[in-house]
C-alpha cells in the first residue's frame, strides 16, 4: 500500500507540475505504470503524446503506441455492448446519481425489484457511504444487473461484480458504463464451496431464479445440454489467495450461503474482510444447510455479528442469530447480516 501511495503523490507532482509547464511532463516508469492503473486511457494518451512530442525518444514513441491500444480497447469495449432505449437515473443522495438501462434482459428488477420513487436496498446503500473506501475491493456475489456493484464503484471501490448468468454480465458492463465505471469487473461464475463447472439453466434472468447450487446438483442435464449454459464455479479461497484480499464481501445467493462461506475458510481465517450475507433462512435447507452452518466458519473470539436495519447496524449475539424464533429465522423477508472481525 506504501509503495502505490508513493506512486500516487509522485504521479500527481508530475502532473502539477505539467499543467504549470507541459514540456515538464514526465511519463517515467513508475508514474507510466501508475497511470497505466489510474488514468482513462483519453487523457493519458494525450499526456504520452505531449511526452513524444518534447521528448522524442523511441521509449516514449513506444509508450504512446501502447497507450493508444487502451484508447481503442475502451472504445471497441463500448462498441459491442447492448443498447437500450433508455436509462433510469436513480439518485443516491450526497451528490450520488447513477443511470441504470432499461433493458428487456433487466426488466424484471427495473419494473418489479427497483422501486418507482428511492432506492432499492436503502439500508445497504447507506452502509457502503459510511464505509467504503478509495481503492477498496469489493466482491459483489449475486450482482444481477450490476446495482451494488456500481454504487460501490462510484463510491471509489474496484468491484468483482460475479453472477452466474451469463444474460447479465452484459447489462452489468452496460449500466457500469453508462456511469463512467470501469472499475467494474465482472465474472460469470458461481461462487461455491469447490471449483470445476457447473451446467445452469438457461432461463429468463429474473433475481433469485439462477443464483443456487441445488440448481446444478439436482439437475441431470450434461455439459452438452442446448438448453443449459456451462459456467466456471469458483471458490472465494481460490479468487483470493494472498497478499491482496478483498475489503467487503456481499453475498446475495438465494439459499447458498453457506456454499459460498464453505469454500471461504482461508479468507476467514485471515480476518481482514468483513462480509455482509443476507440470510435466506427459509432456502437453507434446499441446500442442507443450517443457520448454525453459516456460523461455524466465524470463530466467537474474532468476529462480531450485526443486522443492517433502517436504523443502521444492531449488534447481534450469536444465540440470537441461531434462534429457530430468532430475528434471523423469522425475518419478514431476507435478513442482511454483517459478519466484521474484531479490531486488534
């Protein structure tokens, strides 16, 4: 972290001292490569083209070639997305709107799921204004059409967006870049407690329909299927095996939590990302899964346990998230549950 805050003041020094003087710009190693990582690729070209033209070396010659492929990488990446007829600007407050496409692939959640009039998930939202930091990674398992994941992305964060229905991951590039994210990443894959692949059913992309593994296991269909598609289903441990571990894991998975949770015990155990799982406690035994099976990978000792209510986090004890009558158990609907390890 100290070495990519030293490239940032480094970057931004240089680009001081450019806008006072442009013969001053310096594109050496270490601000190319941080720009490489930070810069659109429209303004850095312009930058390595200035570079060439008081310095024209064959390195810096060479740099604006390299610089122009990412120009037209973005814009060939626009060029294939999906087009809708139009967009929905939802506004977030504190100066946050996004637009989100009308699209036949995202009507379901545009007509059914977002509301008319605010937001959807306003309890969640908030949490990730109070917390989120520049430059965090966020993992957003269950992203739908992407609207976790690019109010994270606005909020400074880089996303794993990761759905499991292939229909979607292009509404998901489409609404990041309908706002102007690109540190949006998407990934078709199901999150689960192994890795290989899976054949899913190929259906219309409706919130909830896809996101569970019982899907796969009880299905006899092979790879083959014209009916199915075949996805990659990866395991967190193997996404993130060190040192970079994501900041904030969001897991929205129908039932399957506790897949996800299963194939996440070195990430746990390393106790440096919280996660905030809503609970489908009435899924779970789809799953064989229990409430306490959710629990078991957050030791006592390390972990502390809240629900995110309309009145923001309510500490929660561990009896209590396991109670049969329990707020969890009988929540009316899903219950968003933070799962944060102990400071210290």
């Amino acid at each position: 972290m100290t070495d990519q805050r030293d490239a940032e003041q480094a970057f931004k020094a240089m680009w001081r001292r450019m806008l006072a003087d442009p013969a001053a710009v310096d594109l050496n190693k270490a601000n190319f490569d941080y720009a490489m990582e930070a810069v659109a690729p429209g303004v850095l070209t312009r930058m390595a083209k200035m570079q060439a033209c008081f310095r024209p070396t064959p390195q810096n010659e060479h740099q604006v070639l390299i610089v122009g492929r990412l120009d037209y990488g973005r814009r060939a990446r626009l060029g294939v997305l999906p087009r809708a007829p139009s967009a929905r600007t939802v506004d977030f407050g504190d100066g946050l709107a996004l637009r989100f496409a009308r699209h036949p692939a995202a009507e379901y959640f545009m007509t059914r799921v977002l509301p008319k009039d605010g937001v959807h998930e306003p309890e969640l939202v908030e949490y990730l204004k109070r917390t989120l930091r520049h430059r965090d990674v966020v993992v957003d398992i269950g992203a739908h059409t992407g609207y976790v994941s690019c109010v994270a992305a606005a909020l400074g964060a880089t996303v794993i967006a990761v759905e499991m229905q292939p229909t979607l991951i292009p509404m998901i590039q489409l609404n990041a870049a309908l706002n102007d994210l690109w540190s949006v990443h998407p990934l078709c894959a199901a999150i689960g407690d192994r890795n290989g692949m899976v054949p899913t059913y190929r259906i219309n992309p409706s919130p909830g329909t896809q996101s569970a593994v019982w899907h796969w296991e009880t299905s006899k269909f092979p790879f083959g299927s014209v009916n199915h598609d075949c996805i990659p289903c990866l395991t967190l441990d193997s996404l993130f095996p060190g040192p970079e571990l994501p900041s904030l894991v969001k897991v929205d998975v129908e039932g399957a939590e506790g897949r996800v949770l299963a194939g996440a015990g070195d990430l746990i155990r390393k106790r440096q990302t919280r996660f905030m799982v809503e609970v489908h406690a009435h899924l779970l035994p789809k799953y064989g899964t229990r409430l306490p099976d959710l629990l078991a990978p957050f030791e006592a000792d390390g972990w502390t346990l809240s629900m995110l209510t309309t009145d923001g986090l309510r500490p929660l004890t561990r009896e209590a998230f396991v109670d049969p009558e329990g707020p969890i158990a009988r929540h009316a609907h899903n219950a968003p549950v933070l799962f944060e390890p102990r400071s210290g």
